[in-house]
C-alpha cells in the first residue's frame, strides 16, 4: 500500500485517550500549535497498580488486528491513546483573516458580507490545502482517528486520608469541571469518563460514598456511565475486570459520538447548499468546489464514520456513492494537467480500496473480486479517454501497485479459508449471494495473496520494459527546477510514479531500482504458494527472482536463491531437462561471481550429461571447472548424491547368485555407465568404494594406469579385480584391490570380484563413492543402489552377453555352512514331574572328515529357570566334580576326532512349577582346517514337566481320649513353668481327622516311601501336632498311574489359654515322598497344597461316635457326646425317635444342662434288625433351648451323613466255620 496516505488505508475504530497513568507529569505542549489545551496540575498516578491499568488498557488496542469481524468481536475495540496530565484538542474551525483595507472603485459601494468560519481542512478555508476546489485530505481522518478522541478517560487517585480528603476532593472536582469546559467550548461531543483508584483501606474513610456523591453532584457526572471507583488493594484479577467493564461501558457511548457525528455530515449533505468560503478566490483561480465534488465529500464522511461503528454495510454504501458520483460528474471537470486530477485519482483508489476492505470483511469475496477488476477497467478507460494513455510505464506501475493492494488486503484481512493450517485453498468459493448458475471467469474467483503478488510483478516487468523505451533526450534531469513544467516530462503519466529521467536515468545517475520492486514482489509471492504445495509455480518464481538479482549483480543474493533451488526442484525428477539446464547455468554463473567452487564443480558435473543441450564453446572437462575462477579463497571439498543430480556416471552393483554359502566364493560386478557428451573429456576416479549392510565387508578399488591407447571408442569393458584384506583407517577390514577408473563417455566397465564370505547373514549394496582427489577441489558422487524397478542383468566376460537377474540382486544371503555334527539326547524319560532333578544326556557325534573343535551352549526357557549345568559324562564317571559349568555362558567340549562322539550331561535343579519349558542347544565348533570359519548347528526340544500327585482333602472333629479341665477345679500355675519356653498348655484340648485322597498323574508307577502332614503355620495362640493314621508298608506304596490313594491324618490340637476364645486356623501341606520304580532313584519331596483348616471356635459342637459290644455281637453302641467351649451355661434338647431299622434303648427325649468347658456324652444302645449294611438314618435331634437352634451333628469313624440323619455301619455277622 505504499504510496497512499496511512490514514487513507487503515481500518478506522473508536479513538480513546486514557489520561493520568504513568508517564510524565507534564506534556511539552508547542504553544504556538492551535487547539484547545486541557491541562491539570494534579499529579500522575505512578504506583503499581496504574502500571497494571495500562497495560491492560494498552493489550486492548484494536489498532493493529486483522480487517474481519471475528477479530473486532471480542474484547480489542478502541485504539487507545496513553497521556499524561495535557492534551490538546485540533481546532475545530480556521481563523479568520483582517479584510482588506482598500476599497472596491465602484460608485455602488455595498458592504462586503461578514467572513465565515469553516473547518481549517475544509475547501472553504483560503489556509487549506484544498482550498478552493479540493476534495478530502488525508488529515481530516488522521484529526478523527489520532486527536479527537470519542471518549476522554481521566484517572485520579482517591484518598481515604480524613484530613487530605476534602483537599484533594476540592481539587479533583476543579480539575474534572475544567476538562468538561475545554471539551465544551472545543465543539467537541467527546464523552469525559472519571475513574478513582483508592489508594487505602475504605475502612479508615467511612465517608467514601457520601464524598462520591458530592463530587457526582458538583462535576455533573453520571455514576452509571462516567464515574468508576475502584476499591483498594484490587488483585490483578479485579484490576483486569476494572479495565473490562470502562471499556464495555464507554463502547456503545463512543458508537453513539460517531453516529452523531454521521447524522450531523447527512444533514449538510441533504441540504444541497454550497455553503460560501471564508473568502472568495482571487482572480485567476479556479472556481469553488461544485455541488457534486460536495456530495462526494459527504459521502466520504459518511463512509468513515460507519467504519469507525464497524457498520460496513453502511460503510460500502456510502463509498459506492462517492465512487460514482466522483467519476461520473466530478472528475470529468477536472482537467489532466491539473494537480486535482491525481487527486481525484487518488480519492478514487481509496474509495475502491475501502470498498474491497468491506466486502472482504462481509464475506463477499468474488464480489470484491469483481470491484477490483470494475475499477481497473474504469480507471484504464478513463485514462486512455482523458489522460495519457495505459501503454505508459506510469499505468503500468499503478497496476501493479493495484494487485498488491489486492494482496496486502487479503493479507490483512485474514480470511478464515485461507488461514486454515491443515488445507489451504488455492481459492475461494463464491458467495452464497451469487446467483446459482450464474456463470463464473476463473480470475473472478478470490485467488490467495501470492496469485496478486505475481500479477503485480508481472506488471512491474512490463513498467521497466515501457521505461527502458523512454528516449535519451527525455531522460536528463532538468536544470532549472523552475522549467520542469515546460520539460518533456509532462508528456508522461507520473501519477504515484517517478519522473521519466528517475524511471530510466542516464549513467552515472541514481533511480527507480526496478529489478528489486520486482524481486520483492516476488518475495511475497512465493511464501504463499509454497504453503499451497504449488511447488512448480514457486520455483518458476524463484527462478525469475535469482534473474532480477543478477541484473543488479547481485550474487550473494542469486545465489542464496539458486542453490536449494537446484537441489529440491522438481523438473529433474520430472524429466524437464530445459528447466534443469537453465537454472543450472544461472547457478554456475552466480556461483563464479560469487566465489562458491563447490557449487560451480557440483553444476559442472551435472552439466555433463548428455539429455542437456550441447555447448561447443565449452570444453567439458570436470578438472577445469574451477580454472580461471579467482574468487575462491580455499579448496572446494564436493559431496554429491546421485537423488540430487542428474549425474551422468551411473552404477549397479549386483552379485550372481541370491544365496550363498560361509566359505564358498561368490561373485558379484559393479558396472559403470557414463552418459556423458561424447565430446567432452574422460573422468578419470581416484578411488571407488563400495559400501554394503550386513556381513560382507567394503570393497575399495584405487585407481591403477593402464594403456588408454586401446580403448578406440570401445563401448563395453570387463575386468577381473582381484581383491586382498587389508585393514582401514575405521578399523574395520575392508577388501582392496586395483583397476583403472578412466571412464570414456558412453562406455559401460564392468569390475567383477570373487570373495569368500566368513559370516552368515543378510548383505546387500547400499551404495558406491566415487571420489576424485586434485589440485583444484576434492569430489566425491555417492550413488545407492535403490530397489530397482526392473530385472537387473549379469554381464557375462567381454562378449558383452547380458543374463537378466531378478529383482532385488544387490543383495544376497549368506547361509551357514552346513553342520555335519549331530546332536540328539539319549536316554531321556517318557516323563518328567516336578520338584526332581533332571538329568539329560546329550551326545555329540563328529560328521566331519576332520577332528572339530566343539563348544556348548543350552537355554532352558521358562518362568522362574535355574541355570543348567553341564559335564562331560566321560568326567562325571571318573569322579570330577569340578566341572560344573554355566550353561548359557557357554561350555567347551573340546577337541572331538572325526566320525567320534562325546556325551554331556545335563543337570537341571528341581522345577516347582508344572510347565513346558524350551530347551535349547547350540554347537558351535570349528574345523582344525579351517579355523577362522564357524559353524553351527543348533537344536531344541520341548520339555514337558508336571506334577506327580494331586490331592483333595476331608476334614471333620473327632473326639479327643483326654478328659476336658472341670470347670469347679483350680489349678495354680508353677513359677517355674511360667519361665520355661514351652509353657504347660491349659486350654481345650480337640481332635480331628484329615482325611487325603491323592491322585497320581504320572506314566508309570511311582513308589511312594512315606507320607507326612507339616505344619507350617498357626494362627490363634495354639499348639498342634499331626499323627498318621494310616500305615505304610516297608518298601513304600506302589501306586499306579491314574490310580488313587488314601492317607488318613490325627491332628491334636490345643488352645495355649483356658481363657482364649479366639478362632485358630491351621495352614499345613501334604508332603509326598515318592522315588521311580527303578533301582537307585532318588527319593523326591512333592508338597501338596492343603486348604487352611479351622480347628478352633467358641461355638458348641456335636459329636457321633459308634462301637460294638464285645459281649453282644449283634449290640451296637451309639455316643452323643456334646461340647461347650464357652463361658455360658447352655441347655439343650435331646430327642430320639424310633426307626423301623432298629430298635435301642435310651432316653427318647432329655434336656441336658452344660456347664462351662465341659462335654457330656449320651450312649444309645442299638439293636439292628439286619447286618453288613448301613442302617438308619437315625434322627436323632439336639436343639439349643436359649436360641431354639438345631445343632448338626459331626459323624465319626463309622458313621456317615445322609439328608435325612445318621447312617451306622454295621458290620456282617461272622460265620463260624463248620470244619
């Protein structure tokens, strides 16, 4: 926007001043300025908290947002002004001349009428700029936006000192009504707003608001709108809020100043008088402002006033007004040579330029679109009917400043669809306000801000080319400034452009610098189509801008533009070898002036490819590159990628065969292709490296002088390179060999090599450098071997025979010489179980026809592993037990004969936990013939292991032999038992019976030697020892597989304390040792995991026992025996009914009294009428009388449960024998 006025191109919004925050106490005021001063000798406000209102005042200015409405939304409304104590308003109107003294020479003498007042920026006003017939001046908005200000806040400090409070009131109530009668006799409207900071506590003051009401009443102002306290020792949060609500508050005031101010310019413009001049113009002058040029004027007005109430569609209809008022009726008027008329041209860009900026800000892209094109064709008729004509350098130039107002408003407009980060259009859609189906041009659609900045720098190509045909004689500099008006310059259209000897000077003469108006231009453009991903139209922009700087000989510059050009542009992958071409030599030239060797042996290199066009006059020879160059200052060292250069040397590398094997040759060929001219000169290598990822090692070939003499245009070449390990400066051994590296243009060498791989893997080429090592410069071309698209070939000696491959040969898989030693396990078990140690014999036959040097290695996998030892079976037998070796670190076998073995065993700790582990084994040996050449044979087996038993339990009371403690007896505790550490044990005493059913999993009988029950742990304060009941036979208990056995268990227990009622819990395991059924075994521990048993609690219980008389065999005896472990006296109901299964005697019903800590027992006799079977149920019922509760009662041995009561086993009647 440069060539316009700022004010004529901002976006205009309220103007607020705030006074008496910070600053100086006193404003150096120019006396001899015009205006109305309001002054104040109260002191500024310079604590903490102003400093605090001001920058917030001052984070709220909207002067610098974007031109849309989503900006000017939110809290930024008013440019804000910050002061001190002094402002001065502008003077609202001109003063007045003296008349003149001397009198008309007329007989009809009349007295000249009163002079009138106007507006010092007004037409009518002699010391006015516009005066007589102007239009609008720039410095009527610059008086609106920057001096006169809508709202005037004033901040003053308000004391709560009772004895400097009525002082600094008096003083503050002067100060206010002195500001209020500046801004009245100014003729201003502008609101004055007072805000009070308390500068203590309202406590001290309690007069605070009738001391506000006083000064409300005496200054006048509304305590609503005009007067804002606020209170002491605000938070940063509060004073934020303070500033927000005086901005909220003055806002509507200050939109209703600017539509007084609207109203007041529609009025003058509906009267349709020209109002008459404070004097009339002198003769020879032109003429006043017509009635139309007012209108226009008016229109003006009206347009800004409704920008500063952010009314554009007010604002767009008063400039459309304007516009067309001021082209039709008011400029034709003018005449061309008149200053007016640049003036008129002027006013009738802003006015379009405020139109685009509305309709932008309304949404109406295509419409603004179609406004800028309006305009252009309109100012281009005009010109070509009126002015000089639009082949002229100076229309040239107004077009081009009229696309970058294009673009510096869409710019600054921040238009939602272009500032979108994740896709960014080329263009905007149009507006729904266009008709559907209304036809669009593509250049009517709102193109981004980089398509405008290419516009105008093609119209400033089009300036210098109009420029550089302005004739010598036009272009000397008149001598006379005086003369301009009769020079030749006035043939020339020099509206916002310079004169035609500042456009095209001769030599020796400073002007228009327009390479560098085009470079900028071009600068802003290509951002804007790089962020697009227009990739093409970005370099071909980059390019143009790289020309205009070497015009102006600029190298640095060119080249700064030129050299990442030419390593990420596009044409090169594209095949556009024109564009390569040119941007190629444009880079070389730059690069020569500028001293950059690298770049001038980078270009040269691709330059020599024979798609570009051929030069004669250049000689094509990469060592002279850098020959008469004298602005290099040091050795150029030049890495190049064959991805970023079209390079003319271009390389494969393939191997014969896509396996191989340790210790086998392998064949593989670098070829080597050179495109270059055929007249340009051989490149003759320093060296050539190859560089490959896996196993195999770098190949290195130097560069070895043969007879170049036979070459004789040969087109194929094949060479056998004989390669030797030799170590290199990385320490890494690397294969070398010699050849000569001349490479003729159009000649394909093939280098072929043998190796011999020492490694097993995967290996492939990655790439090849080839280097070049002089007296002028260092060079290095890297070329990788990519995955190639197509078959690749294998050149077949020098018959240039050609066998396809298939894809992917620069890579190759070394597999591992085949292992003929053997490895198995030997007399392994059908079975494997837990908490055993695993013993494995794993034998190692030698296949070889050579002795072998062996070493192991074994992995056990698995959850919670021990290490696994190792031995050579041939120690373990001469009693060697210090061989133990970690088997993951690995264990050396030793030297093994040809076609012998040799056995390790294994030794894995016992394994807790039932699983299948992975047993792994490596073998590693090497031949004594051959010892740099490992290899290996590995193996694994899965190694099953499971638990041998499991078990399920039974748990049920039985009654303890001991006699319970009586509850009437005493017993005194010995002192001395009292210091043992096993104290003498007092409480009651129980029995119970655990009852083990195991199961055997295992694959083959398992002897089991003896059954235990361990107490592991107690809770409760009791003592616990275990018995088995069952016997075991000496030689253990042969038990089969999936067979199940029994074992029975007396556990005894006793409480610690007669006193104690706690529960008590057993936690105990079933512990099984059981050996193989072989001879020799090792005895093995398996515990069973029993679930915790309760053995304890305060609760009655019931007990069933049976016996048999001995006297009478058919007699059975049936016991009741009933314990209470409380401390209560418990009754109880006892009932006996009669069963059809047999008969007894007893008491059929009782009630039975227990006493605490004691059993009672109750014996039944029974006489079955039939035997060897169950009998019953017997149903017999125990009732606790206190809480009416069944008891259940716990058989014993003998007795079983069934729903409906007690079952009794009753043994079969013997039969005596009658022999």
């Amino acid at each position: 926007m440069d060539g316009y006025a700022p004010a004529y191109v901002a976006h205009n919004v309220p103007f607020l001043v705030v006074s008496g925050l910070g600053g100086s106490s006193k404003q150096s005021i120019d006396t001899e300025v015009p205006g109305f001063r309001i002054t104040s000798d109260v002191p500024l406000i310079e604590d903490e908290d102003s400093q605090v209102l001001l920058r917030h005042f001052e984070d709220r200015d909207a002067e610098g947002l974007a031109w849309n409405g989503r900006e000017h939304s939110g809290r930024n409304k008013f440019k804000i002004k910050a002061v001190g104590r002094d402002y001065i308003l502008p003077p609202r109107s001109a003063q007045l001349h003296a008349p003149s003294a001397r009198q008309p020479e007329s007989r009809d003498i009349s007295p000249m009428p009163r002079p009138v007042a106007h507006s010092p920026l007004s037409p009518l006003s002699p010391d006015s700029p516009l005066f007589p017939d102007g239009l609008i001046d720039a410095k009527w908005i610059e008086k609106h936006q920057d001096s006169v200000p809508s709202a005037y806040v004033s901040f003053y400090k308000f004391t709560s000192d009772p004895k400097l409070s009525t002082l600094q009131d008096n003083q503050l109530k002067t100060d206010v009504t002195n500001i209020k009668s500046v801004l009245s006799r100014s003729g201003y409207k502008t609101r004055l707003i007072v805000a009070l900071l308390s500068e203590g506590s309202i406590i001290k003051s309690p007069d605070v608001e009738e001391r506000l009401a006083n000064i409300r009443k005496v200054t006048g102002l509304d305590s609503k709108t005009s007067l804002f306290f606020l209170p002491p020792r605000s938070s940063p949060v509060e004073l934020e809020a303070f500033v927000e609500t005086i901005i909220s508050t003055v806002y509507p005031l200050s939109i209703e100043y600017y539509r007084d101010l609207s109203k007041h310019a529609r009025r003058k413009r509906n009267r349709g008088v020209i109002p008459p001049p404070s004097s009339p113009p002198t003769a020879g002058t032109s003429q006043t402002l017509s009635g139309q040029g007012w209108n226009v004027r008016y229109d003006f007005k009206l347009g800004i006033f409704a920008e500063f109430r952010q009314e554009m569609d007010a604002a767009v209809r008063s400039y459309e007004s304007g516009y067309e008022g001021l082209l039709t009726d008011v400029i034709d008027a003018i005449a061309s040579w008149s200053p007016r008329w640049n003036e008129a041209r002027l006013l009738a860009d802003v006015f379009a330029f405020r139109i685009l900026r509305c309709l932008l800000w309304n949404g109406n892209s295509t419409g603004a679109v179609r406004r800028w094109q309006s305009h252009r064709d309109r100012l281009k008729d005009f010109v070509d009917r009126r002015g000089k004509g639009s082949l002229t350098y100076g229309w040239a130039a107004w077009e081009a400043r009229w696309a970058t107002v294009m673009a510096e408003i869409i710019q600054k407009s921040a238009l939602n669809d272009f500032s979108q980060q994740d896709i960014m259009p080329l263009y905007l859609h149009p507006e729904k306000s266009i008709a559907i189906g209304e036809r669009l041009e593509p250049w009517e659609y709102m193109h981004h801000a980089g398509y405008w900045y290419r516009l105008a720098s093609q119209h400033l190509v089009r300036r210098r080319a109009l420029a550089l045909a302005i004739p010598q004689e036009d272009r000397s500099r008149p001598v006379d400034p005086q003369t301009r008006s009769q020079s030749k310059g006035q043939l020339y259209d020099t509206y916002l452009c310079a004169e035609p000897y500042d456009e095209y000077p001769l030599p020796g003469h400073q002007g228009v610098d327009h390479a560098l108006l085009i470079i900028n231009s071009l600068a802003s453009a290509i951002p804007e189509f790089k962020k697009r991903k227009q990739t093409r139209m970005a370099q071909e922009l980059s390019i143009l801008s790289a020309t205009e700087s070497m015009r102006r000989e600029d190298w640095d510059t060119a080249l700064r533009i030129l050299r990442p050009l030419w390593h990420t542009m596009t044409f090169r992958k594209e095949g556009w070898w024109n564009a390569v071409e040119e941007i190629g030599w444009a880079l070389r030239n730059t690069a020569a002036h500028a001293g950059d060797g690298t770049t001038v042996v980078a270009v040269d290199w691709e330059l020599m490819n024979r798609n570009f066009v051929y030069r004669s006059k250049w000689h094509y020879d990469i060592t002279k590159s850098l020959e008469g160059i004298q602005t290099i200052q040091s050795k150029p060292a030049v890495v190049l990628r064959h991805q970023d250069v079209h390079s003319f040397l271009t390389a494969t590398y393939n191997f014969e065969h896509t396996e191989g094997k340790v210790g086998e040759l392998c064949s593989s060929q670098l070829a080597i292709t050179s495109t270059a001219f055929p007249a340009s000169v051989p490149v003759v290598m320093s060296e050539v490296k190859v560089e490959f990822q896996g196993s195999w090692k770098p190949i290195l070939i130097k560069h070895k002088n043969e007879d170049s003499s036979t070459h004789d245009g040969v087109k194929f070449s094949h060479h056998n390179v004989s390669l030797v390990e030799a170590p290199s400066e990385t320490g890494k051994p690397t294969l070398t060999g010699d050849a000569d590296l001349t490479f003729h243009p159009g000649e394909t060498r093939v280098l072929e090599f043998s190796s011999l791989p020492r490694e097993a893997g995967e290996a492939s080429a990655i790439s090849a450098t080839f280097s070049i090592a002089n007296d002028l410069f260092d060079l290095d071309f890297v070329q990788t071997f990519a995955e190639p698209a197509r078959a690749d070939v294998w050149w077949s000696g020098k018959t240039m025979k050609k066998r396809l491959l298939g894809a992917g040969g620069s890579s190759i898989t070394i597999l591992p010489k085949p292992p003929k030693i053997e490895v198995r396990f030997v007399g392994l078990q059908e079975q494997y179980y837990t908490n055993e140690t695993i013993e494995l014999q794993l034998e190692i036959i030698n296949g070889e026809e050579v002795d072998s040097i062996a070493n192991l290695e074994v992995w056990l996998l698995g959850d919670s592993v021990p290490n696994v030892t190792l031995k050579l079976a041939s120690e373990v037998s001469e009693g060697d037990v210090d061989s133990d070796v970690n088997a993951q670190t690995g264990f050396a076998i030793g030297n093994i004969a040809s076609t012998a073995s040799s056995i390790v065993q294994m030794l894995i700790p016992p394994l807790s936990v039932p699983a299948v582990y992975d047993l792994t084994t490596k073998v590693s040996y090497r031949l004594v013939s051959d010892l740099e050449t490992p290899v290996y044979k590995s193996g694994s087996m899965q190694l099953t292991v499971i638990n041998p038993f499991e078990a399920n339990y039974d748990f049920s009371p039985r009654i303890h032999p001991d006699p319970w403690p009586s509850y009437f007896s005493h017993d005194e505790v010995d002192e001395a038992e009292s210091d043992t550490e096993i104290p003498k044990l007092h409480g009651l005493a129980q029995k119970w019976r655990l009852m083990s059913r195991y199961f055997s999993f295992a694959t083959e009988d398992l002897i089991v030697e003896d059954l235990d029950l361990d107490v592991i742990e107690t809770q409760g304060a009791i003592h616990c020892h275990s018995k088995r009941a069952t016997v075991i036979p000496d030689g253990g208990v042969r038990v089969s597989p999936k067979s199940l056995d029994e074992a029975e268990f007396d556990i005894y227990t006793q409480k610690l304390s007669l006193d104690d009622r706690g529960t008590a819990t057993l936690d105990v395991v079933l512990s099984v040792k059981w050996r193989r059924d072989i001879e020799g075994a090792t005895i093995n521990t398996t515990m069973l995991a029993v679930p915790r048993l309760l053995v304890s609690s305060s609760e009655p219980r019931v007990l069933a026992a049976v016996s048999y008389s001995a006297t009478i065999l058919s007699m059975v005896h049936f016991d009741i025996t009933i314990e209470n472990p409380s401390n209560h006296f418990l009754t109880f109901g006892l009932t006996m009914e009669p069963s059809d299964k047999f008969a007894f005697s007893g008491v059929k019903a009782s009630t039975l009294q227990l006493t605490p800590l004691s059993r009672r027992t109750v014996t039944f006799q029974l006489l079955p009428f039939s035997r060897g079977d169950w009998i019953g149920p017997i149903r017999c019922v125990i009732r606790d009388r206190y809480f009416q509760k069944i008891l259940k009662i716990a058989p014993t041995e003998g007795l079983k449960s069934d729903k409906e009561g007690l079952l009794v086993w009753v043994p079969p009647e013997e039969v005596e024998d009658s022999f």
